[in-house]
C-alpha cells in the first residue's frame, strides 16, 4: 500500500450474526472524511441485514 494511513474495517460472520470490526486509530478530522463515512456506514448495513 502507498504511503499513508488508512481506516482497516474487517467483517465475519459469526453463529447466527454477524461482527463489524472498524480499527479507528486516527484522529478527528479522519471522521469527517466522506470515505471514512462510507466504510462505516456500509460496515453497519452489512451487519444489520
């Protein structure tokens, strides 16, 4: 991977449901990123279909 630093997000299922995992480690700014925005909400709608 270039140089940089980038959200990692993983998921799994698990019995019956299903994980999520979002390893933040950035600071604010990173949050109002709208593809840091988007990992997060297609992380949440994964696990919640």
């Amino acid at each position: 991977m270039a140089g940089g630093t980038y959200p990692l997000a993983w998921t799994r299922s698990y019995g019956d449901g299903k994980v999520f995992v979002l390893l933040l480690g950035h600071d604010g700014r990173s949050f109002e990123t709208p593809e840091f925005q988007k990992i997060v909400l297609n992380g949440v709608d994964w696990a919640t279909a």
